[in-house]
C-alpha cells in the first residue's frame, strides 16, 4: 500500500504544512497562522486540526499515513523533547511527539527547524546526491544543520549544528541575542549585513547606492551587482566573516558540501563568490575539498526534511 | 568462538600495538620502533611481522582473529585511504587495508589516530558511557576525534575533527604548522603552551619559577600549583583559547563530554579549572551541559580504539 507522510514547519507568524509521498514528492501544501496567545496552547491543536481536514479532503486515512514530521523552531533532541522551550511561540519544554499523537495516532518526528531544512535540502534539493553536508540559513538570523553519513546531527540536547552562534571575533562590543559577543550572526545573517552597512557609511562620506531608501541585505547585494565599491567592501567583511566561521565548522565536521539558504541566499551565485575564497584562506587542508552551492527548495525546505526524516531519517 | 582483535598505532618514533579480547580486555601490550628510511617502506612490513610473532607465540591463528585496527598519523577516509599521505612516516596516499592484508588476511580497519583514541576513550575509558563525545589530544599539536551517537565522524576526506586547526585568533603574526595563523594548536598545545609563557616572561620582569629551568607545558602547570602568578596568567591565557575554541565545536556538534588527555592532560584536574569557566563564557545555551573530564587511556588510547572500530565501528 502506497502510504504518504506529512511534513510540518511551525514558524513564528505560520505553519507550513506538505503532503508527500513515500518517495518524496510534495502533491500538496498549505499554510495556517500561528495563534500566539496564551502561550501558543492552540497551535498543536490547530495543526493537528488542519491536517485531519486534509486527510478527510484527500481521503486519506491513518493507516495510510507513514506518520507526521514537525520542523520546531528551537531544540529538539533525539526523543522529540523541547529542551529549552520555543521562545517565538511560547513554549515551555515538552515532547513533541507525544502531543501531537493524543491527536492523531501516527508515528511523530519532531526535529529543529534548521535541521529539518539541512534534511530536506539533502533528501531533493541542492545537496541531493551528498551524504556529508552542512546547511547554513542566512535570514534573520544565521541557522545550521548538519548530515553525516545521511545521518541529520542532532546532538546530545539538541544543540547539533548551531553554528549561528559561533564565537568569530574578539573585538565586538555589541551583544548578539544570544548574550554573548562576536557570533557569527552578528555579521552574517540579513541583521548582521545591514550593521556591517550602517557601520561603513559611518566611517566616511564615500558615495554609495545604500545611502537612498531602505538599506536591507537585499539592497546591499542589489548594490554589489551594480558595481557600487561601498556595498563591496561591505560584501567581503560579510564574505571573511561566513567563510572563516564555515572553515571552523569545516574543520570539525569535513563536510562534502555546503548549502547556503535562507532570504539572504536570493542574491545567488554572486554571495558565493565572497564566501568561498575566505572559507579556502582558513580551512585545513584535510578539509579544503567541499562544495558550495544554493539552497533549492525556498521556503519548502522545512516541510521536505521534516516528512523526509519521518520517513528516513 | 572466543576471538582475538590486534589494535596497532603507529606514531613516529614507535609502533604501538595491543592484543584485545572481544569484550576489550587489553592481553598483551608491546611496541617496535618505527623505521623511517625509504620513504616508511619498512614500516608496515615491520608491524605484519611483529603481530604473526605475536600470533604465534600466542598460538592464535588467523581464524582466531576479528581482525587488525590500525591508528595512522594522517586524514584517513572510511574506506581506509590514507587521502593526504603522512608526513611524519613519509608515506604516499595509499589504501591501508589493502596493504596490510598482503601481509596478514583478516578484516582490516584504519582510521586517524586521534580519532582512534577517541573512540578507544569511550569504549574503555574515560569517556565510558557516553556515546556523543569530543576527545581533545594536547600534546605537540591539539588532535581532535569526534563520536556522534556512539559513531566517530570520520568526515568527507577523513578530516572529522581536526580542531587544532579552528582559527581562533585574529591578531596572530606567526604561522601555525599548517602554515595558516591564529589555529588553536598556537595556544592550547605544549608547544603553543611553552610560547604564550616566553611571550609573557618577556613583557616584564616579574619574578617566576618559569625564568628557572627548562620551560615546558608541565613546568608551567607545576608553577601554577605553586601559586606561581606568570604562571597562572598564562595558564588563564591557555584556558580562555582552548574553552572557546570548544565552545565552538560544542556550537556544531553539541556532545555530552570533552575527554581531554595528551601529554599535557597530566597537569590533573587543575588543567579543565582553567578551560571549563572560559567553555560556558562562550558556549550556546543548547550546548551549555557539558562534562568536561580526563583521558584514562594514556598511550593505550590509540591501541583501545583502533581495536574497538575494528569489532564495534
């Protein structure tokens, strides 16, 4: 019997929610917002609410369900525990799993948000094909995940692959949300380029597309495009940053390649070009041999490595 | 049948080499000196011959063997391929397994040294236990071996952990062997040990023990016990490089230990006083819960592990 699996991705604002089938392609996907009151208490009922809905529209059944995976925006450990709680949504600790199933009776997998993308990415998209890969989600923050042998690192809390908050210099003075000073986030996700912006058109009165309208990593690389020699240099402080931070994570872990995603990765090949020659100044040669390439799967990312961990993970 | 696995580490100057029982008793330990001459063409020679004596004076026949696990000095692919050759030995890349067994005809496994005395810490010693474990060899240079759910990860091309060489400094001016500057193995071996006390004793004249005798990583760790003040800024100096540097592998891999043995493990629990304040200072919240103890091993880490990958790898 061909069974199907769902695949879930609770984000702050809405939950992206895919049908799949057993050999991984999406035939539906939807969305439902997040209700953030009372702690986000209603959320897993919505979910669970939405994907009977769907069942019933499908005719689907839960003995042709493979099961539910849950993408969760903070850290999941192997059990499906929330060691820390979420703070977008509210959530204190709990499992996952064993929720979920009080209202649908099938096997639940719950991983972190950022782990279940890496999965996702390598199951059918960029790192397809690749069984060592590390996935770094440049948005508003910097989110990893890390493959080994096909195997998603979780780590034993959870905490596998958090490479956003690795510690990358010594001289910061601002603090990153994490407390500390000088994580990788500071300088390499969407926040982080847009301060390393506003730092250099401090410094002088240079002229520069950045100063008109908004300044956001998107303007910034739209200004690398058209040659402008401010966002330039603003693009290789970002590119020194991220290469030598994925040198470290090279260093550790020896990955065949890297997928870069997330809202910053739009800016395409170009924001490889700062990486990898910086990563290539840094890295141990045992480790030099590595691919860079972009994400696939946008915003999908989530829901594919969660059903696809559900269903091989 | 009770069988037999033979575990092998080939360093330098001497070949290790131990014969285990499969629950992982250590039987009978020995070494051979290891002969550099003709580019190390002797050397595996050497150790076939020493283990069919062994073999023999034990009465154990191939048959009676799960096989050989052997600890090289070099990055060492899972299919046993020696990827960057070994520069201590002198040796071309080549496959391991295959040449070994021209000479003795059972399983054979080869995997990096470090790495091997990671797993041989968790198998049968300090790490016990555990099954998500970073092992930190101080000693000439820092070696790193990762275990990620009872598997080491061996990486891509065999450089899973080597982090000796995450660039953790910014304003270094001298090079690192592997010709990059600001690795951890500047700081945090004896070596990089010995450098940070001659930078110190050089900046003043504050009285030190250090200005007596030779200077070594044990001279100034038994300052340090004598409440020797240049010594304890260097060993803080020590402890704030080595505890970020594992801050950011926790950030990756997150695991439940840090075995810390090497040469320099000697210096005693007084050693992890100095690293553990500077890890939490740094580590992200998920990785925070740590245990951070002493390799129980010594030498034998090497022959433990390459056994144990042989029988449970």
């Amino acid at each position: 019997m061909e069974k199907y699996a769902l695949g879930i991705d609770i984000g702050g604002t809405t939950v992206k929610m895919g049908l799949f089938s057993q050999d991984g392609r999406l035939l539906d996907k939807w969305e439902i917002p997040v209700r953030l009151e009372n702690k986000g208490a209603g959320i897993l009922p919505d979910v669970a609410e939405s994907l009977l809905s769907k069942m019933r529209e499908k005719g689907i059944k839960t003995e042709n369900l493979a099961g539910i995976g849950a993408g969760i925006p903070g850290a999941v450990d192997k059990a499906g525990n929330l060691v820390g709680g979420a703070v977008n949504l509210g959530w204190e600790p709990f499992n996952i799993p064993k929720v979920l199933r009080t209202y649908i009776e099938v096997p639940v997998k719950a991983v972190n948000d950022a782990n279940a993308a890496a999965f996702g990415e390598m199951w059918q998209g960029g790192g397809k094909g690749y069984d060592n890969l590390v996935m770094v989600t440049l948005g508003t923050g910097v989110g990893g995940g890390i493959i080994v042998d096909g195997s998603l690192l979780v780590g034993a809390f959870g905490g596998g692959g958090e490479i956003g908050h690795i510690h990358i210099d010594d001289q910061e003075t601002e603090c990153c949300g994490c407390k500390n000073k000088g994580c990788l986030e500071q300088y390499a996700s969407a926040t982080g380029v847009v301060r390393l912006a506003q730092q250099r058109l401090k410094q002088d009165d240079a002229p520069s597309l950045l100063r008109r309208g908004e300044l956001t990593a998107k303007s910034v690389f739209d200004a690398v495009k058209a040659k402008d020699s401010v966002a330039l240099e603003v693009a290789e402080r970002f590119g020194s940053y991220l290469g030598k931070g994925l040198a470290n994570v090279a260093n550790v872990v020896n990955p065949e390649i890297f997928v870069i995603g997330g809202g910053m990765s739009q800016a395409g090949e170009i924001l490889l070009s700062f990486v990898e020659p910086e990563f290539q100044k840094y890295v141990f040669p045992a480790c030099r041999e590595v691919v860079f390439t972009l994400a696939k799967l946008g915003n999908d990312a989530g829901i594919y490595g969660a059903a696809g961990l559900l269903l091989n993970g």
